[in-house]
C-alpha cells in the first residue's frame, strides 16, 4: 500500500533509488547523504552487524564491508544493488516503507552471485530532505544461500 | 548526481525509462521506438559493431536486429539519478535482465545505462543512451 502526499511518495522512492546508485557507484558522500544524523541500521543476518547506531558510525562500518565484500575504494560497480519499494506510508514529516533489493557482484572466485533481501525503512523529513532514520536489513532466501554463505565465510 | 528538477518531469522520465524495459519485454519495435527523439545516440561499447548508432531509424533497425540473437529479454530498468533542467535532462538506470539469447543459453544481466532526455512537445524522449554491463552470468 502507498499512502500519503505524492510529492513525498516520490522523493521517498528516489531515496531509495540513490541508497542503491551510491552503494553501485560506490560514493561514499552520496551514500552518506542518505542518512539522518540520528540513524539506525540493524543487519541481523550478519554478525557483529547486527544494530549499528549513529551516521558516523554507520558509515565507517559501511566502508569496512564494502571493503570486506567488493574489493579496492576504487572499484566502482563492483556491486550492482537495484532497489524497489513495496509500500510505502507517509505521516508528515516521517514514514516507513517496506524495500526489495538484488545485489549482482563476483564472489571470490569471480562468479556473478545476486542476493536478494528486503529492509523495513523508517523515513524522517528534515529541512525538506527526506532522509533513513532506520534500515532494517534480511536477506530474502534464494536457491544458493548455503553456496553464497560459505563464501561469505572464507573471506 | 541525485534527483533534481519538478516532479512531473521527474515521474515523466520514470515513465519512459520504465516504458524502455516494457517495450524490451514484450520485443515492440514500435513501441520502442517511439521514445527515441529523431536526432538521438545509443552507444552499446560492449558489442562489437553496436558501439554507436545515430537517429532514430537507425537505431530501431540495429535494435530489430540485436532483438534476433534473444528468444527472451525480460528488462525490468529502476533510475539511480535524474537531474532535469528545463526542457532537457540527464539520468543514470540500472537494469535487471534475465535473457535467453540464440545458442538457448540462459543467463542475467545487470547493466547501467547513461542517459540524456529531451522533452519535445510535452513529452520526454531519449536523446542518448549508453549501455555498459555491469555483471553477467
């Protein structure tokens, strides 16, 4: 369901559109750009990951999985993330939605892998920016999870 | 680059963008060509031979072509950026493509295109494309 000003429904949409072209091109100011000062982002699927509290904090450990996941700082596209709202609710000046992603990189041996997950996104209007106060992150399951996690793991 | 410009442009171009990958889908010369201005430019650098079409006949009788090496393109096109200034803008898409081409190899494809628009009574056309993949397999 998507409810609320269209105006708002649009820029939230786009939000969520740049989360994904920032994480692609691997900008970390655009990436930043994205978030409330007073932000959460909980990754329970990965440990050590699992509520991360602050931007600044949020940012530093962004910049260690990207690292951890997809190579040199250089290295833009190194992961292909596309982002799809599913719902979206808007009550003045905050809102919540529900996103799909899918996720194409190379794994350690070269092979294109894709995941695909879903965050559960709180939204807050500041200075007529919208901006994630929450991410919530799990990942959705898919036919090579097991395959996908033993990767994970010899990293 | 972000999302710059009035809303209707921007839902405008959302539109097309969109419209691109439906026309892809459902392998509609027609419809595809229709959100090409006369005077536009798709650069494929990837494919030999494709790496720059200019105008519009030309680039819908390349597409017609290229379209015969898939017995399916599923192309599903979310923007990343769109910064629209008056009567012309500039964007960044991503694609999510599951293809079939002609040896019956099955296989996804993530893709960026870089784009110009142009609005050209009233409605936004593509006046340049480009196409890098991104990740294959």
């Amino acid at each position: 369901m998507f409810e609320g000003p269209f105006e708002d429904r649009l820029a939230i949409r786009e939000l969520i559109e740049s989360y994904g072209d920032a994480v692609t091109q691997r900008d970390v100011d655009a990436w930043a750009a994205c978030w409330a000062e007073d932000s959460r982002w909980c990754l329970p699927d990965l440990p050590g990951w699992e509520r991360i509290e602050g931007k600044q904090t949020i940012v530093a450990e962004w910049l260690k999985m990207m690292d951890a996941f997809h190579g040199p700082r250089d290295k833009a596209d190194a992961c292909v993330f596309i982002s799809t709202p599913g719902r979206i609710s808007v009550l003045g000046d905050e809102a919540r939605a529900r996103t799909y992603t899918t996720e194409a990189y190379a794994d350690s041996k070269g092979v294109t892998r894709r995941i695909l997950s879903e965050y559960y996104d709180k939204f807050v209007k500041q200075d007529g920016r919208w901006l994630f106060s929450e991410r919530s992150w799990r990942m959705l399951p898919i036919e090579d999870a097991a395959a996908l996690s033993a990767d994970a793991k010899s990293r | 680059m972000s999302f710059e410009g009035p809303a209707e442009d921007r839902l405008a171009i959302r539109e097309l963008v969109a419209a691109y990958g439906d026309a892809v889908t459902r392998n509609d010369a027609e419809g595809w060509g229709a959100l090409w201005a006369e005077e536009s430019v798709w650069c494929m650098p990837d494919f030999p031979g494709w790496e720059m079409m200019k105008g519009r006949n030309t680039i819908v009788s390349t597409w017609i072509e290229a379209m015969k090496n898939y017995s399916l393109n599923i192309n599903v096109q979310t923007l990343g950026a769109v910064v629209v200034a008056g009567d012309t803008a500039t964007g960044r898409a991503y694609t999510d493509e599951l293809v079939t081409d002609a040896t019956g190899a099955t296989y996804r494809v993530s893709g960026r295109y870089d784009d110009e628009y142009v609005k050209q009574d009233g409605r936004w056309l593509f006046r340049s494309r480009m196409f890098k993949v991104l990740h294959s397999g």
